[in-house]
C-alpha cells in the first residue's frame, strides 16, 4: 500500500480563493473591506518570514493588513495599550500577537487582552472555553486546517477513532475538541503514555503534533489509517537542514491510507485559515452570514 498524499499547498490554495470570493463579495454588497493587524515583537528571522507572509496573503485575498513592528524592548504597557487601540478599531476585525514574544513580556496577559470576537488564532481564554463547550467563537488556525483537510477526505468523520499525540494549548488540546465536535472517539496522547504505539495503532485518524522529529514509525500506524502530520522540525541530515515532521514519513506512507507530507501539508493551511478567521470575524461583527464551509 502506499499512502494518498494530502496536498495542503494545493488545499489551501483552494481556501485563500473561497476567502478572496467571499471578500470581493463583502466590499461589492455591504463596503466591507475585512482587516488583519498582526504585531510582531522583537526580531526574530522565522516569525519575521512567517509575518511577512501573512501579510502578502491577506492582501492578496483583497483584506487590508496592518503590520505593527515593535523593537524587543518594548514594555507590556506599551504593548497591552496598542493591543487597546487594536481593539477599539472599527477598520480591524483580526489581531494577532505574533509567538513567541521577548521573554519579559506575559503572553497569556497580552493574548487574553484582545478582544474575543478579533482574537483570530483562537488562544484567548474565553474562545478556548467556547471551543470546549460546543458554542461559537473564533477557532485556533492550525487544528482547524486540519479538520478541514479530514472532512475534505472522509466527509463524514462520525465514529471514527482519532488519536492526537500532543497535548499543547495551540495544536493538540483544541485539535481534540474540534474531533469531538465532529462526533470522533477521541483519545489525547503524549510523551508520558504507556505504550503510546499501542495507542496510536488504535487510530483511524492519527494527528501528531508532539514536537519530536520522526518519533512516529509506520509500524505505530494502522494500515489504511489517515496520518496528519503537524510537525515541523529543522534537522541536520548529510550536512545540510532539513525539514521534518513528527512522523517518519517514508515508513508510515508505506502503511497509512492518507498522509500529510512536511514541508507542504498542515503548514500552507494556518495562514489560508486565518484569512478565513478574520473573514469569519469581520461578518461576525456587522450580524451577516458567515462562509460556509470556512469555519468549523
């Protein structure tokens, strides 16, 4: 058996074009034009690519994008009052505070001082509560591009047994909740489970997002089973980087059903979701119809 490649390049390219859709029709019938603030803190090379980016792609979907670059010195008040003035902005309906930020600033304070209905990456505590509870707020980018993906995949993914190996409050915790709410027997694994092979074997749906180069071996994956791979790790192979997932990705494609590549499968689909965040969001704050088929 080999494994269906999940092209999350070409997946996401899908999503940005239904956003850039649903923009162009929210400018023509209402003189919406939804807007991304994203605050970048300090200097670091891999957020500053990934905001670059971000911003490269709202606008391309016809979104206006605000790019708030702060030295690495800045103080939490001079940050906690830009994310007040964010928040009190009509013309901004997404804001994102760029992680990790300078170690001397709280990044649980600064996330949980956006406003609920702007907080597009979904980390706010109230949007993780609603997330748990079943009710509607705004949803991490990256488990959502993955439900996404899944549903594109199976339709339906009612009974099936889901294993997430990881347990963070970005991927793993809120991957778990969105597999619920799809009606998934669902199972949280980590580093500390007892057999964790085991437990992944068990799996119809595996999401692996623990952080750990390659850890997961095909003889972890149940034949036919569908694998999404959430890592990314920079690793030195015949003296030069390489990027690699959680997964082994040869001997476990040889087994799975489906499987998301690294690089070009989970990772295209954080941004085309926070475009469709900040879509969701700008609807959301004018009481219009939300796109379907862009939220979860």
């Amino acid at each position: 058996m080999t494994a269906r490649i999940i092209d999350g390049k070409a997946f996401a390219g899908r999503v940005r074009a239904q956003v850039a859709e649903h923009v162009e029709r929210l400018k023509r019938d209402h003189g919406l034009t939804p807007g991304l603030a994203v605050v970048l803190v300090g200097e670091d090379p891999a957020s500053e690519v990934y905001v670059r980016n971000k911003g490269r792609q709202t606008v391309e979907a016809g979104m206006a994008s605000f790019e708030h670059k702060l030295p690495a010195d800045t103080s939490e008040a001079d940050l906690l009052a830009l994310v007040r003035r964010l928040n009190a902005d009509p013309a901004v309906h997404g804001i994102l505070v760029q992680l990790p930020l300078p170690k001397h600033l709280d990044a649980e304070l600064v996330i949980n001082a956006i406003d609920p209905a702007k907080d597009v990456d979904g980390f706010h505590i109230s949007n993780v509560g609603l997330l748990a509870t079943g009710q509607k707020g705004m949803v991490p980018c990256t488990p959502l591009g993955c439900l996404m993906m899944l549903r594109d995949l199976h339709g339906s993914l009612s009974g099936m047994n889901a294993v997430v190996v990881g347990r963070s409050n970005i991927v793993g915790k809120p991957m778990a909740q969105l597999l619920l709410g799809d009606s998934c027997t669902v199972t949280i694994a980590h580093s500390r489970t007892r057999d964790l092979a085991a437990v992944c074997r068990g799996a119809d749906i595996l999401v692996a997002a623990v952080g750990r180069p390659e850890m997961i071996h095909g003889d972890w994956v149940r034949p036919g089973a569908t694998v999404i791979d959430v890592g990314i790790n920079r690793v030195e192979r015949d003296g030069a980087a390489r990027l690699v997932g959680d997964v082994h990705f040869a001997s476990a494609a040889a087994v799975a059903g489906a499987i998301t590549p690294v690089p070009g499968g989970v990772g295209p689909m954080t941004i085309a979701c926070l475009l469709a965040n900040t879509l969701t969001a700008a609807c959301r704050a004018q009481g219009l119809t939300e796109p379907k088929g862009l939220t979860a």
